[in-house]
C-alpha cells in the first residue's frame, strides 16, 4: 500500500498504480492505494500514472508476500499534458488554446480541478517547465 499526492490538487483520485505484471490500481481521492498484497516475491516494476502529470517509476522489492509492503508516499508532478515525459512548450501550447474554458475532459488540461482551464493550470505548467519523467518512485 502507499500514497501517491497530486501536485495543485485537493482530489488524489484516479492515478493509475501497476506493479509487475499485477492488474493495475487507482487511487482513491486521498491518494491511498492497496496493491502490495499477494505480490510474488522478487523484485518488480512499480509505476504510478495519471494523464496531465510527469508519472513515476521504481523498483519495489518483496522479500515476504504474505505482508504488506508499504511504499513511501510521493507526489506526481502536474504539467505533461501531451504524455510526452517532459514539461516543455508543447504542453503551455495546449493551455493556451483551451485557456479560460470549461475543460470536457477534465483528466487533462484542468489539474487543479477547478471546473476551468486557467491560471492555476498555467502556474502549475510553469512551475515545472523543464522537469523530465519518470520521476523516481522511491
Ligand atoms: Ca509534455
Ligand atoms: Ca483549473
């Protein structure tokens, strides 16, 4: 189990947690999720993913898979709004074009939740201009 924060958002809910090879989990509005329960031992892939935000990816080692592994919690960074792993150009481009508007796919360029496209998504862009994923899970 563990915790995965968004940045800029009061709701943690719907990032995508995967393990291995394990049917991937969402987090619930805390940013809680229980996935480290039957996890076979070795060492895994864990990556953490949510559309609009720089993912993060690390490695969890089991060494018992009757307990529960706990993950330290982490914060996903906001701002990748074309999936492309970096906060660049491309992604203060897409704001800009749908800036000042109701966001229909909420998912995307609205991250701090709001309802609207708008200075507090352009701010989040901005404050990581430049910041590459994956960001490590650790
Ligand atoms: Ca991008
Ligand atoms: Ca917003």
């Amino acid at each position: 189990m563990g915790k995965v924060m968004l940045q800029g958002r009061t709701s943690h809910a719907g990032v995508t947690v995967t393990i291995g090879q394990l049917a991937p989990v969402t987090t619930s509005s805390d940013g809680t999720y229980a996935v480290l329960r039957g996890v076979p031992k070795g060492q895994h892939v864990i990556r953490a993913e949510r559309t609009g935000y720089l993912s993060a990816e690390g490695y969890v080692i089991i060494e018992d898979e009757t307990h529960t592994k706990t993950m330290p919690p982490i914060t996903l960074l906001a701002g990748d709004l074309n999936g492309d792993g970096t906060v660049n150009l491309f992604d203060l481009v897409l704001i800009g074009t749908i800036f000042g508007q109701q966001d229909m796919d909420s998912l995307r360029s609205d991250l701090n939740g709001d309802g609207m496209v708008n200075l507090f998504d352009l701010v989040l862009v901005g404050n990581n201009l430049g910041r590459d994923g994956p960001l490590p899970f650790e």
